[in-house]
C-alpha cells in the first residue's frame, strides 16, 4: 500500500509525539502526578496529525456500488477516470501537482474522449432513443473541460482542490444523471436480445 509523503510524516509524528507523551506520563506517575493536564495534552497531541489529514487534505473519490451502470464497458471506463481523479489527491499530496495535474489533466482529457466516444457507439449501437441529447451533453463536458484546461494553464496558481472538485463532480453527476439511465437502456436491450 502506497502512503503519501504527508501520510507517513502524520503517522511518524504521531508516533513520536505517543512515546513522548507516554513518556510523559509514565514521570508523572512515578511523581505522583495526578492531574488531568497529562490527558487531555497527550490527546490533543495524538489527534492532531489525523485531524489536518481529515480537515485539510483531499479526500479520495472512492469506488461505491452506486456507481455502477450495468454495463461492463462503462463501468471500466468510469473506474478509470476515477483512478485519474484520485491521481490528482496524489500529487498534491506528494506536492507534486505543478508537474503532474497536467500532465493528469492530458490524459483525462484524452479518455474521457474516448470513453465518450464508445458510450455515443453504444448509444448507436442500441439505438438509444435520447442519443442526440445524451451526445450534445458530452459535446457541452469536452468544450467545458477544454475551457478548464485552459484556465488552469493560464493560471497556474488555480489550486488543485479546484480542479479534484471539478472533476468528482462532473464525474459524480455524469454516472448518476445520464449512464444510469443509459446503463438500464442497454441491460434491458441486452437481456431481450438474450431471450430470443
């Protein structure tokens, strides 16, 4: 299991910071030390590295069953543009960002083209009744996530909470507003043509 660099700092200074308080408290017994300070320091103490890693770092997009559509294609697909998004947590994790999130963004960009392009041939294939709607959206996401590049190659100062937002929810609201609907089309589709 791979841990970031600010995850191995926070678990390194939490266990520094364990033995120094255990420590601590172990002069405090031997003198006879009965107050509560010892506590509530050495909680404070503890909860502090894990306490910045949940307020102050992205979060991972994580893989839920919800997110499945049905169709193998698709869902392969959406696994792998959210192990781009979670590439992104990464590299600002590692402080990495200014090399990589292009980089990412590159690769995002080229395939979510292509995944959009095998959803529009399955739309053909099954003759999905809104492909003409369901395409103009993607039409609308390419031209918007072009626009998104660009800005944050203008502006290399855009942060990358920005940009993990950006992505998650268009990717969230992608697989849960159009491909569950398309999803269900194609199983249904699927199924009769299994039954005949």
């Amino acid at each position: 299991m791979y841990l970031s660099t600010q995850k191995r700092f926070a678990i390194f200074a939490a266990l520094i910071l364990a033995a120094f308080a255990a420590g601590f408290m172990l002069l405090s017994m031997v003198f006879h030390l009965e107050s509560a300070w010892p506590w509530a320091v050495l909680i404070a103490i503890l909860a502090a590295p894990l306490f910045y890693m949940r307020v102050f770092q992205l979060s991972y997009v994580k893989w839920k069953d919800s997110y499945y559509v049905g169709v193998e294609e698709i869902d392969y697909d959406h696994k792998q543009l959210v192990g781009m998004i979670n590439q992104v947590v990464t590299a600002s994790q590692d402080h990495l960002a200014d090399n990589i999130v292009p980089e990412i963004l590159d690769k995002l960009i080229d395939y979510t083209k292509y995944h959009l392009a095998r959803e529009e041939k399955l739309m053909e294939q099954y003759d999905y009744p809104v492909k003409e709607q369901h395409a103009i959206q993607h039409a609308k996401f390419i031209g918007k996530i072009n626009r998104f590049y660009s800005k944050y190659s203008e502006e290399r100062n855009m942060k990358n909470q920005e940009v993990f937002d950006f992505l998650r929810c268009w990717l969230l609201k992608h697989i849960s507003n159009t491909d569950k609907d398309l999803g269900a089309f194609i199983q249904a589709k699927r199924n009769a043509q299994a039954e005949e």
